[in-house]
C-alpha cells in the first residue's frame, strides 16, 4: 500500500449523486481575494525574485502596493460589476491597514482566517502553537467583525498533521486547503468533520502569473476557458460544480493587467442566470442542508 491519510476517502464524479444549487443551477462561482501582510525583510519571499533577494526591501514594497492600491481598484471593480467576493485575510491587516476590513465590512463580503501574516507558514508549528495561532486570529476577527469566521485558508495553504482537527474543534466549519475536488467533500477530522471547499491552485493570480509566468491575457482566457468547460460539463452530465477564482490585489490589481481580469468576469456574469454567484461560506451553509449521501466523504 502506498502511504495516505485517513481525511476522505476515494470517489469518482460519475459515481456520485447528483443535486442543485440553491437556484437551481449546476456550477457556482466564487471569487476569494488574499488580502495579506508581510513582514519586512523576513519570513517567506515571493517567486518573482532569486533566493537571496526574495526578502528584499524591493519585494516588500512590489507586495505592499495591493493594499495601498490593487485592493481599493478591485473592490471599484466588484463594485461595478456587482459581484460579491470572499477575502481571507492576514489579521496583521486590521492593525495596519484597518481601512481594508472596514471596506470589505461595508460591502458585507465574507471574511476567512488567514493566519497572521503571509510571512509565515503554520504547517511546521508545534500542535499547541498552531492551536494559539488559530484560536488568535479567531479572536481578532471576531472582535472586529462581531462574528467568527466560518472559513479557514492556511497561509501557503501549509498544514500540519493536524491543521484539520484543530480548525474543527475550533468551531470551523469549512477549509480551503485542499485541492482535490470541483465539488464540496466532507473531511474527516479526530472529533468530527469538516468541509472542504474546492480552491484553485491555477485559476490563482499567483500561481499563473508568477510561478508559470503567464501574461494577464493568458490568464483571463484560463479563467474562461474553465468556466465554459464547467458550464457545457455541468450542462451535460447534471453534476453540481465549484468554479472557484483566487486573486492577490498585488498582482491583479495592476492597472495593466485590471483589463483583461474585467474581460473575464464580462463573460461569466453574461451567464449570471446559468450560475450561483456566491461566497464559500454560502456554500458550505446551503451543503450543511443536504442529505449525508449526497457529498463524498472520509
């Protein structure tokens, strides 16, 4: 046998049953921004540089212009095209940039845990301080926006061996770490379950642009060309889907790449009556609703 985990357990998409979103559709669209802070001159870089520089004041500075400006052109952005959006959000933003929650507050968007900053990793942390890690930014969250978050994205999606049971028993329904899936699938933790939410690893600004050094264009048609495939698959074979889209205001919200991500959302919105545009929090409220055959599982 070769070596796995116990979180969910193999199933192919024919095989399962097939149901509606909440409109009656068969594909819903999410857009989840990473609204992130870093630290200076320490902690994880970013790709676009070599090793010794990934730290660099350069750096620094090249990610810090999504929050003083990629962030406010896309909320314009959303705003214009009436789209709603999900952020998972470094708590370090409250305290240094509090004008960001504030704006995503007054559009009543949805907010996950993010970790503290996107300098740092939590798969490589002791049980307890990965626990003190979650039940913080938990904290910081709830006293801010009122409520806990529902929702969990580690920072570098990075997990321990128990990132899943210590976000269960923490009260979280839903996480956005794994990635093996266009449908919702219950995973299985040491004291229960826990959602996971179909995240994309190259619908993701970051992971396009930066690490496969795809052009704004190239990767405004992968957004397309995905949610068309989805939409005639979805069409064809009634199966239930998530066309998930993961966007960092450092990248995307460069006034020379803003255009073709507008050309992109011009064309799923021309099937808004076709799809459920939502958040994942809304998804994963409206699958708590369905029977217990109707998801795979662990």
């Amino acid at each position: 046998m070769i070596e796995t985990h116990t979180h969910y357990s193999y199933s192919s998409l024919p095989s399962r049953p097939r149901y509606r979103w909440p409109n009656g559709t068969r594909v819903a669209v999410y857009v989840a921004m990473n609204v992130e802070a870093f630290r200076f001159g320490t902690g994880k870089g970013a790709a676009i540089a070599p090793p010794d520089q990934s730290v660099s004041h350069s750096i620094y500075s090249w990610r810090d212009y999504g929050n003083r400006v990629g962030f406010w052109r896309l909320m314009d952005l959303f705003d214009e095209l009436g789209m709603p959006a999900e952020h998972q959000l470094n708590t370090a933003i409250y305290e240094c940039c509090p004008d960001i929650p504030a704006r995503i507050r007054e559009r009543g968007d949805e907010i996950l845990g993010h970790g503290h900053t996107n300098s740092d990793e939590q798969g490589g942390l002791s049980e307890q301080e990965e626990r003190n890690l979650i039940e913080s930014c938990t904290a910081i969250i709830t006293s801010n926006e009122g409520s806990p978050p529902t929702g969990w994205m580690s920072p570098w999606l990075s997990n321990s061996d128990v990132t899943l049971d210590l976000l269960q028993e923490a009260g979280y329904r839903y996480v956005m770490d794994w990635t093996m899936d266009d449908q919702p699938v219950w995973m299985q933790t040491r004291k229960g379950r826990i959602l996971a939410i179909p995240y994309p690893i190259e619908a993701n600004d970051a992971r396009a642009i930066v690490w496969s050094r795809q052009s704004s264009a190239q990767f405004a048609d992968m957004l397309i060309d995905g949610f068309d495939e989805m939409l005639a698959q979805s069409d064809r074979d009634d199966h239930p889907v998530v066309c998930p889209i993961s966007l960092h205001p450092f990248l995307v919200g460069r006034p020379y790449r803003i255009g073709e991500l507008r050309r992109a959302f011009r064309h799923i919105l021309k099937h808004r009556d076709r799809i459920w545009l939502t958040r994942p929090g809304d998804i994963c409220r409206y699958v708590e609703t369905l029977g217990e055959d109707q998801l795979p599982r662990g």
